[in-house]
C-alpha cells in the first residue's frame, strides 16, 4: 500500500434535527424515515460554515496524526455544498488552519469525492510531488436541500471529516512491492439527471433559481445496490485480496437498505459494515471520513487491518479506495 492515514478528524454541527423535528417541518414522520432509510436525526448547521467544520475537523485530524499544519503540502477539499464559490473552500482551510506550504484546491465529486480524494493524493505522493496531505469532506447540504420537499429533506446532514495521508514507509501492502495505486473509480455522466443540483446563484433560460437538490432516489437505489458490489469486487481483484480477508468495509453512509443489500450481495455478514447514518444521516463526501474518524476514536481499528472505502453518488460517480490501517488501536 502506498499510503497511509496517519491521522482522522470531524466536526458535527451542534443541532440535531430528529425525526420528529423534521415531521413538523413537511408530511413525514419517524417510522416512514427509519424503515426507508434506517436515518433517526441528522447534524444542521447553524453557526457553523462549511469552512468553520472543515478547519475544526482538519486540526483534530492533524493532531491525531502529530502532523504540524506547516508540513502539509497538499490540501483536499471535497465538497458539493460549501457556502462559497470563491476563494474555494480549501483555501480558506488553509488560512485558519495555517497550512502555509500546502497547494489547496477543491474537488467535486458528490458523494464519491472522499475516495477520489484519496486516490488524487495517492496519486500524488507516488509520482513523488506530494510528501503529506490533507484531505477533507466537507457538507452543509442544508444549504440546498429544499425544505419543503419530503422526498430529500429527511436524507440529509451537515458535517466534516478528515486524514491525513502520507507515504508508507514499507512501500507496500504484500510484502512483494505492490506499489499500484490502490483505488478504483468510474463515472457515467450519461446518467446524471437522477440526482441533480442547479447552482443556487445561476439563472435558469426560463428564469427560475432553483439551487435544490432533485433526486429519482429508485433509480439511485437500484444503481448503488447494483454497482457497489461490483467496484467492492473490482478493487479487491487489483489489491489480489479476497472479500474473506476484508476486515471493514466503510461505505459511504447514504442509506441502511443500501449498505444492507451491498452486504447480501456480497455475501458477507452486514457487522462488516459499520453504519452511523442512525446518527447524523446522508453527509455525502463528508461519510466516510466521519465514519472513520468514528471507528478509529472508538478504538474499533487495529493496526493491520484492511479495510475497504467505497463511495458512490451524484455524477453518476463511484468508486472504492483499499487501505491497511496504521494507527495503533
Ligand atoms: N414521508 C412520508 N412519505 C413519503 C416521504 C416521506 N419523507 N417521501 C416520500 N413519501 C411518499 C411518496 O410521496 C410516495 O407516496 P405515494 O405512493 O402516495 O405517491 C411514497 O412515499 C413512496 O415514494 P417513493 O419515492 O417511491 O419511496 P421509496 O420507497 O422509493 O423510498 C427513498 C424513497 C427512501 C428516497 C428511496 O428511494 C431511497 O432510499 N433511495 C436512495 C436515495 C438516496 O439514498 N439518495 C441520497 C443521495 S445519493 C447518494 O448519497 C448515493
């Protein structure tokens, strides 16, 4: 494996929205949430920003890694809802963190934008143009959900997570200088009208600003039931791992019934598959790194261990990143 997370980090909003909160918003309620999704209250921003979670999850991922902001040289941002276009979000990251040497720029790409991350700074330490990176996703989707919609209010929450990834010292995973890239990603731009999102501040030709997010969730059902397992498959073949010698598999949190059905189709017992959504909902690129963050504060990582990261979403876009940990639990 070429790299490794040294260190994780998240900041959660201080406002939890539950399901019965939200029931008094739109014509929902808490049983018709949870047996659809598995979701029981999301995080909403309120004070905080996009800019504000991702800096305090980017220190706590820093320290955990007792990595000095100054030795960053590479700054991720990945994000679909930050309050601001410009400067872009990694930029302003770096100011309050103090990340002077870092070259910062953002990436969208949904809910896949952790795993392209990844492979983004993998891709750049290998090639020897990056030493330490800092990667971040980040979302405030509360800032383009439409509130009156039940269909997609009720999914989603705000949030941040962090790593910092550097190089391994051992250079590779088996021991047989396996130094490939380890990730996979696809996209189908052909497909992207089933989860769209028109700029907040752009001017439709009939008029109209409609900067909500819009979604057929069947068809986005059937595609990451259908398309995880295959990519959870694809990248296991490129590692030379087989699915038995996977210790956790951290998918991106979108849906219980989503990760339930990648688990049967894989044939693999669903306690491989850490879920938070109960807790803080679809944080989109933000799901990942705040599950990992969870996983490795809780002491539920040991060093050694494999762990699969998949993320799939808007785009359409998916993919899956192959990482052996390497904090001490
Ligand atoms: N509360 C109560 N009723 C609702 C709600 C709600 N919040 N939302 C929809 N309904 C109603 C609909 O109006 C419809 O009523 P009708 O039969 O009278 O017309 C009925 O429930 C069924 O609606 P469907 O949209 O067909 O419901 P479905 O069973 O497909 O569940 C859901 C919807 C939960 C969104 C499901 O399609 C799903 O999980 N899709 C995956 C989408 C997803 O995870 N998107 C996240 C973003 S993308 C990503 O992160 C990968």
């Amino acid at each position: 494996m070429f790299v490794k997370i040294k260190g994780t980090g998240s900041c959660l909003p201080e406002k939890v929205l539950d399901n019965f909160e939200i029931s008094q918003l739109v014509d929902t309620n808490d049983e018709w949430i949870q047996s659809r999704t598995g979701i029981k209250s999301r995080h909403i921003a309120r004070e905080e920003t996009a800019v504000s979670m991702a800096a305090k999850a980017a220190k706590r991922a820093l320290e955990d890694a007792q990595v000095a902001a100054e030795e960053i040289d590479l700054l991720i941002v990945s994000s679909v809802s930050s309050e601001q276009l410009l400067p872009c979000t990694a930029c302003s990251v770096q100011k309050e963190i103090g990340a002077v040497n870092a070259a910062a720029f953002d990436l969208n790409a949904a809910c896949s934008g952790f795993i392209v991350a990844y492979q983004m700074a993998a891709g750049q330490i290998k090639a020897g143009l990056s030493k330490k990176a800092l990667l971040i996703g980040v979302e405030c989707l509360s800032n383009i959900v439409n509130w009156e919609d039940r269909g997609t209010c009720i999914l989603f929450g705000d949030g941040a997570g962090a790593a910092v990834v550097s190089a391994d010292e051992d250079g590779n995973i088996d021991g047989r200088g396996n130094i490939e890239i380890p990730s996979v990603l696809h996209s189908d731009g052909s497909r992207g009208e089933v989860l769209t999102c028109q700029n907040p501040t752009g001017k439709r030709a009939d008029g109209s600003l409609k900067g909500y997010v819009a979604m057929d969730g069947r068809e986005i059902y059937k595609f990451a039931a259908r398309q995880v397992p295959v990519v959870v498959k694809e990248i296991l073949e490129k590692a030379g791992k087989s699915v038995e010698e996977v210790d956790l598999f951290v998918l991106h949190q979108a849906n219980a019934r989503i990760v339930d059905a990648v688990a049967r189709r894989l044939h693999i017992g669903i306690e491989k598959f850490p879920m938070n959504l109960q807790e803080y909902g679809n944080t989109s690129s933000a799901s990942v790194p705040i599950l990992l963050n969870e996983l490795n504060r809780n002491g539920l990582l040991k060093k050694g261990q494999k762990l699969v990261l998949a993320g799939f979403g808007a785009g359409l876009s998916w993919g899956a990143d192959i990482l052996e940990w390497d904090i001490k639990g």
